[in-house]
C-alpha cells in the first residue's frame, strides 16, 4: 500500500501548511519572508540570559506536568495585573508547549466527534487541524473584507443545538482586528444564553495599538466559569521558538485540558520556564517599548504598501496587515503569493487557506511587520519592480519597446 493510503481520514485535511510551502520558497528564491509571523529580533536580554543560566543550571530534566510554580504565579499575577482576573496558581493555571497545545489539548478535552465549534473565519490553521482531530465541525463566523467587522447577526445565527463551543481569537490572525467592547459583550451573553464552552486564543494580547485595548472575555459578565484563556510567550516576548504557553481557567475546565496534555507532551520547556517567569513579572517596559517599535513598523509598512498600490487594511493588534491584491493585477491572492517570490524576492501569505468560504478571501493577502525596519524598506524597494514590470508590460500592450520610454 502507498504510504499515504495509511493516513487516517482525520488528518487528510492535515497536510503542509502554507507556511511551510511559502518559507521554503523563501528560502529556495532567497525571498524576504514577510509571511510567515516570527520576529527577526530576540526578546529582552535577562530572559534569554535566565535561560542560559538555567540550561547551566541543570533545569533539563522533566519540570512538573503543569509547570514549576514560580511560572503559574507568574501567569496568574500577569492576569490580575493586566486584566483584574484572579486565578489559583495551583488549580487554575497549565503551562503547555506553545498555545497551539493549549489549543489542541482544550478541544480534544471538550469537543466530541460531531459537536460544532464557532470560531472567527478566516481562522488561524491549526484550529482547523484540531477541531478535526476531534472529530467536531467548524462553524465559521466571518470577519470579512474589506473592513473585517464581526457581524453580530451572523454570530447569533451560527448557534445550534450541536454548538458545544465557540473559539475566539482577539487580537485577530490573519487581520489583526481587535474586538472591541461591544463584539466581546455580544459574545458574551450570545455565550451564557447557549450555555457553551469558550476557549479564548489571546496569544497577541500585548500588541495592540492605537486607541485599541485587549479586553479578555472571561472578565465579561458570567464568562469566568466557561471560559479557558490561552496565551503565550511567543508574541509577547519575541520568543516563538520556545513555546512556553498557558491555560487559565476554573479547576475542572483545567483538569481536563491538563488529562490531554499530559499525554501530547507530558511537559513543557523546562529552562524556558523559569526566564518566561522572570520576563511575565519583569517585563512590561520591555513590551512597551516592543509594541511601540511594533506600530512604528506598522505605519512604516502601511505607507510602503500604499507607495506600491497596494492600500492596506490598518490592523489596531498582532503584527499582520492584509491587501487586497487586485489593483496588482491579480483576481487570486494564492496566485499571487506563489509568483511574487519569483517576479521580485517577496514573500506574504494568501489569505484564502484560512477560510471556508475561500471566495470571500480570495483577493486578500497577509504581510508580516515583525521584521527589521531595513527589511521591511528593501521589500517594499523589491516590491516597487511588480510595477515597473508592469508598466513595461503596458508600454508592450501599446506596440513600443521599453526603450521608448523617456
Ligand atoms: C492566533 C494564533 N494562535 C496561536 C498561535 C501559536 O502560538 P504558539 O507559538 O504559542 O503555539 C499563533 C501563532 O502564530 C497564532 O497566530
């Protein structure tokens, strides 16, 4: 039998990601990667040096299932410091590999083959992978172009009597949107009137800018009892590498997240646990001063994109901005993904492989601003030849050769 034939049906769906795909033709077009959503600059120096410090130290062996206790305290003072939310260190708090287990491992706990999970489409890729791993159905709630709003009848409309879940992600992959007080309340009472579980992924809650202000939905009127918050480390402190993430929750909602995890990765991390605990307690102007940096960035891209015709959607949260493609030329964001590291050295995902509904994300394409401000400049530079390309293509269209042109 080939290979492939022995793969289960629940994970067909499960192949390479687009980001995978998308960096290894970075790499094979020697491409600046603005696709795929990783800083190209370390978090602050005392965190990556406690973890050097622990590795020497001998922190290498297996650390307890729910992580060492000085890291729960920090998570759980991070939320009361932040958010005013109180939780146990001892009960209420997991750390996992990354929120993608927070994620996995809350699912596979609460979902059972043929319940339903709504969460906001486009969604990020792994909700996708999991929801199917547990045998559930997705139920897609759009957040769609060109202004990305959450349409609150559609929400309503999406309960059924198989909902066993919603999924929320604020601040927002691929969109960058960051709910707002209004969005999160109608959550919320949408939530206690069905009586459904939400698992609230939060991995971008210190980046956000302008006005906008992360609220967590479990601080929301009757949330706190069905609410599971994941974050993590990745985003916040420049670490994605490490993934050192967390649940937070009430006793039983965390005993059942913790049944599955033990058997996915039994632990976490165990020398990043402690420099994560430092940087969570130590760390705010850090991430101040990153997330300011970050929305440099962002305006910096914006007027790039705009200088090349590309007008993008300003994102108040993560550090993605979305275009739409079709003044370029292009009906179809993945074709124009996989030409652009050809044509001109650039990489950015298309915004399709995150929908259902893949003609409502059709013509839209992600860019990441995490980067240095030199690369961010020498793509947009690599960017400006999709148009010098194209004008010589009209000055062809015409009947001239491009020495024609003044
Ligand atoms: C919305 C969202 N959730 C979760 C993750 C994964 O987080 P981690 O690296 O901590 O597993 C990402 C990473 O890109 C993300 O964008």
């Amino acid at each position: 039998m080939a290979s492939d034939a022995w793969q289960a049906d629940r994970v067909r769906s499960a192949t390479t990601t687009i980001f995978a795909e998308m960096s290894a033709l970075a790499l094979a077009t020697q491409s600046i990667n603005l696709g795929q959503g990783f800083p190209d600059t370390d978090g602050p120096d005392f965190m990556l040096d406690e973890a050097r410090a622990a590795i020497a130290g001998g922190v290498n062996q297996y650390p307890p299932g729910r992580g060492i206790r000085p890291l729960r305290e920090a998570i759980a003072e991070h939320a009361r410091r932040h958010y005013g939310l109180s939780y146990d260190p001892d009960s209420e708090v997991l750390v996992t590999t990354g929120a993608t287990e927070a994620l996995a491992a809350a699912i596979l706990a609460f979902v059972n083959p043929g319940e339903e999970v709504i969460a906001l489409e486009p969604f990020y890729d792994s909700y996708a992978a999991s929801i199917e791993l547990a045998g559930g159905r997705r139920v897609g709630v759009g957040l769609l172009g060109p202004d990305f709003r959450l349409d609150h009848a559609e929400l309503a409309a999406a309960f059924t009597d198989r909902t066993k879940a919603l999924l929320i992600n604020s601040p927002h992959n691929p969109t960058g949107v960051v709910l707002d007080r209004a969005d999160l309340a109608e959550i919320a009472r949408l939530a206690v009137r069905h009586d459904v579980l939400v698992i609230c992924d939060e991995v971008y809650e210190h980046l956000v800018f302008d006005d906008a202000e992360h609220l967590p939905l479990a601080g929301f009127p009757g949330m706190r009892p069905r609410t599971v918050r994941i974050s993590s480390a990745g985003k916040t402190f420049s670490a994605t590498g490490w993934k050192i993430g967390w649940a937070l929750g009430t006793p039983e909602l965390i005993n059942a997240v913790t049944a599955v995890k033990q058997f996915l990765t039994y632990v976490s991390g165990a020398p990043f646990q402690p420099a994560v605990a430092r940087a969570l307690n130590e760390g705010d102007e850090w991430v101040a001063r990153s997330r300011a940096q970050l929305e440099d960035k962002r305006n910096r891209l914006a007027a790039g994109l705009r200088t090349v015709g590309l007008e993008p959607h300003i994102p108040r949260g993560t550090y993605f901005m979305s275009t739409d493609v079709r003044p370029l030329g292009y009906a179809d964001g993945v074709e124009f993904c996989r030409d652009l590291p050809e044509r001109c050295g650039v990489v950015a995902i298309p915004h399709q492989v995150f929908y259902d509904r893949v003609e409502a994300g059709r013509p839209y394409v992600r860019w990441a601003f995490c980067k240095a401000d030199q690369v961010l400049d020498e793509a947009i530079t690599r960017l400006g030849r999709l148009n010098e390309a194209r004008d010589l293509a009209l000055v062809d269209a015409r009947g001239t050769t491009p020495r024609d042109v003044p």
